[in-house]
C-alpha cells in the first residue's frame, strides 16, 4: 500500500495524486474500506454506511485500466462515492429506506443520477443509512435511526451530538472520511441538515435540476438529491455530474436551457465581493449565545469579503396550513405505491399498506418509535384529488413564494438569504428553491454550524460562488478526531 495520505482529500487532490502513480483507484478504494472496517459497526461506532458494493474493487480495477489504456473520462473517475439507501443502483445492493419490509428489496434499474455517475467513472463504494423512510415515518424517530441500519452517530460527538437528518449516513461518513463524497435526498432539511450537523458542503438543487427518478419518494413537489462534500469545489464537480434532463421525469423539463456545464467555474475567493446577502430574523429567534456569536461573526466575514448585508428582514407569517405537512401526507401514498408497483416481482411489499401490515407484525423491533406518519399517509385517497391536498398545494407555493422569498429577493435586489444550519429549509423546499450551506465553526457544545445560503429557482452557480468566497475566507472546517490505524 502506498505511504502517500488519502486522509480527508478532495476530489481534485485524490485525481491528482491517482495521475501521478501515489496510489491507484484499488488502492484508495481499499483504504476507504479500511477505515469503514475500524469505525462503522453498528452498535459500536458510527453505523454510516448500511451496505458495501461487493462489485466496488472490481469497478475500481476497471477504472484503473482505462486510465491507462485511454485516460480520464472526467474528474470523478476513480473517485469512490457513496449513496444514500434510498437510490436504487441496479447491481448487488439492496434498496431499502432503512426499513426491514425492503431489506430484500434489488433494484430493477439504475436512478438516473446513478446512471450519470457511472458514466463519469465514479465507483459505487456503498450505501449509507438514513433515517428511515427518510424521516418520514414517526413523529419522534432520532435522526439517523433506521430498522435496518441501527443508529448513525455524529463523529465529532459520538452519542453526544445529533447527527441530522435524513441523509445522516452520507453526513456521518463523508465527515469521517468513508468517501471524499455522498449523494444525499432531501424533502426538507435532510440534506442541509446533516451537512451542517457533520462540517460539511451540502446542496440541495432547485426541484427539477437533478432527476427523482429511481429515488424511494416522499412528495413530487419537493424531493431531489444533492451532494454531500467537504469543499464547495467537490459540490460543484458532483453536481455537474448529476443535474441534467430526464426524459423520465417530468420535473426535469424545467430545468432546459438552466443547467451550467461546470458549476466551478465561477467559483473565486472574489465571489462576496458587491453581493447583496439578506438576514431574516425568524430563523435566527432559536439560536443560543454562543450559535449566535457564530453567526454574526459569519455576517462580519460576509462585510470583509466586500458583500452587503440586509439584517432584520421578516417574513410573512404563514396562515393556518401553510407550514404543515399536509401536502407530503398526500403525496407520499401516491408517490410510494408508484414507486413500489415498479419493484422486480421478487419483493413482497407493494403498497404502504403492506408496509404498514409488515411492521406490525414484529412492533418491538420494526416499530420502536411508531408509525404514525405512514399511517396518517394511508389514511388519505392517494388519488391526489382532495380539496385539502390541492388547497394546501396551492398555498405552500403562494406562501414560499410570492409572499416571502420571491418578495425579498425582489423588494431588496438580493443575491441570496443566509441562515444558519437547516433553519430555512421548509420554506425553500416548499419553494423547491435551492440552498448552499458551508461550514460555519462549532459551538461550544462542539456541535458544527453551517452558514445557508439560498436563492430563487436554478441560482446554484452563483450560491455556490458565494459559499465558496465564505468557505476561502474563512477555512473553518476541521476533521472530527476518530481512531485509525496507521498503515502497515
């Protein structure tokens, strides 16, 4: 094994070494495998990672060879990437949600930002746990708790800090450096929390720019997946990976004519400079003294970095309906059972009304925290023609919108809105507005904090050219301190 350290590298850097000859896509594969081996055990450690691709040394080995005989194809090639258990991947990993009912469950068919990934050369290392059915199933369930996969810990506070959820997995290992990067889902929050709970970059794109298809769904209105990284560079270099048109996914039509070729290349420490930031209030009401000093030295860093900051900007309070789950409890059922009516026939399960019967029968262990949100879920027509449903549709988009962010952007000529952690997520996932978030420091419980910043529909490229100004100014990320072994 090579004495050159993979330890906590970029994509750009692990490329850069694997051109030189330090070290091979096998060999970095074998050390990422290593460290899951020392620090991933259920019930003795972070339980990130649910499941390895027992095919990943040989992709490895492949990628190597056509390095050699006929160079790179991009640069993720070579570059070992986890998946959420929520994306199917049509090879020997299971497709589960994090629930026993699809522990069994294989994939007919690659997602089409897995099919993206293989192309650009990318080797499936694993699965990560999740929160199970994306934290879409109790009222009370811990993030990062699945049936299947145990509890995710936080590796800056093993059992002492929340890991976030739902893509806790992704969060938890890409922080311990399981992977250089993950591909998270999120609905609302799921990706922005756990980027911000484990020091690291999260996007969660504009609904439309990456493709649902293949992806075990909560809500058409607002799922996607989204990169989980270290550096807003390695975000940019997946999501060029991942976002593109696909036929098979209506939503994906609005993205024609918006996706960038390479979302790094406006990326510059310049990128604050004349920016307009705004501050809402509300979303910092929750803080305490020491989150709070974060943030405002966050808002001092913005100033320096040449940006203008708009503080005590206020949204609309939302009327009654507006900031409930109404619209996901109707589209789940709709959404699940057309995603479970496509399973190969060897799995059982083919409604949330067989999961549901499934659970029940083995409470004490399928159903620690309850149910209560499946069961909500089937108690609805699924038919998506309820005046309930199609009232509070209705009302989320002109609330998230045209009442609050589009009015702010527009009333104050703002690039973006900052927020700490995931604490505006609901509004943009109603919205299906993207957000940035980078690392912001660590509060005095240790907890890290992630600086959000998010925009109108298909902003990425300039959120992430603010993220990343932030993130060069301020280089606050540091590794969690985990136990490896030193190579032999």
């Amino acid at each position: 094994m090579s004495q050159v350290s993979m330890d906590q590298q970029s994509i750009e850097e692990l490329q850069q070494s694997m051109q030189k000859g330090e070290f091979s896509a096998v060999e970095l594969t074998l050390e990422y495998m290593r460290k899951i081996a020392e620090n991933n055990q259920q019930g003795a450690s972070l339980a990130a990672v649910i499941e390895i691709n027992p095919d990943a040394l040989f992709l490895a080995e492949a990628m190597d060879r056509e390095r050699h005989r006929t160079g790179l194809r991009g640069p993720l090639h070579g570059i070992p990437v986890l998946i959420k258990d929520n994306i199917n991947t049509a090879d020997a990993m299971h497709t589960s949600a994090g629930s026993m009912a699809l522990a069994k469950s294989y994939a007919g068919y690659d997602a089409f930002l897995v099919r993206k990934l293989r192309a650009a050369g990318a080797i499936l290392l694993g699965k990560t746990n999740l929160t199970e059915w994306a934290n879409f199933m109790a009222d009370h369930m811990p993030n990062g708790y699945s049936s299947r996969g145990g509890q995710t810990l936080n590796p800056y506070g093993p059992g002492r800090l929340d890991v976030g959820g739902s893509s806790a997995g992704s969060g938890s290992a890409i922080a311990a450096d399981f992977a250089t990067a993950a591909i998270g889902t999120e609905t609302s929050g799921s990706i922005l929390s756990p980027s911000s709970q484990n020091s690291l970059v999260g996007i969660k794109p504009t609904v439309g720019l990456v493709s649902r298809r293949g992806i075990i769904p909560i809500a058409y209105s607002q799922d996607t997946a989204g990169p989980m990284t270290r550096t807003v560079r390695d975000a940019a270099l997946l999501l060029n990976v991942i976002a593109g048109v696909d036929p098979d996914d209506a939503a994906t039509l609005t993205s024609q004519g918006q996706i960038l070729d390479d979302y790094t290349a406006g990326l510059t420490p310049e990128g604050l400079n004349r920016a307009r930031i705004g501050v809402v209030k509300q979303f910092f009401s929750q803080l305490n003294d020491s989150q709070n000093q974060l943030m405002q030295a966050a808002f001092d860093v913005l100033r320096k970095q040449g940006a203008i900051v708009i503080e005590d900007l206020e949204l609309i309070d939302p009327e009654e309906g507006d900031a409930g789950y109404e619209v996901l409890i109707y589209e789940f059922k709709s959404a699940l059972n057309a995603y479970l009516k496509e399973l190969p026939h060897h799995v059982s399960i083919r409604s949330l009304q067989d999961v549901i019967r499934f659970n029940e029968k083995d409470p004490e262990r399928l159903l620690k925290f309850g149910q209560q949100m499946l069961l909500r879920a089937e108690a609805t027509s699924g038919t998506l023609t309820d005046a309930e449903y199609l009232n509070a549709r209705r009302r989320d988009l002109h609330w998230s919108r045209q009442q609050n962010l589009d009015r702010l952007m527009a009333e104050h000529s703002l690039d973006a809105l900052v927020s700490p952690g995931y604490f505006a997520s609901s509004i943009a996932a109603k919205a299906g507005y993207p957000s940035v978030t980078v690392p912001a420091g660590y509060d005095d419980e240790g907890m890290p904090w992630g600086l959000t910043f998010t925009g109108c529909a298909f902003s990425e490229a300039r959120l992430l050219q603010l993220a990343y100004a932030y993130e060069q100014a301020t280089l606050h990320r540091q590794a969690p301190k985990l136990s490896y072994r030193s190579e032999n």
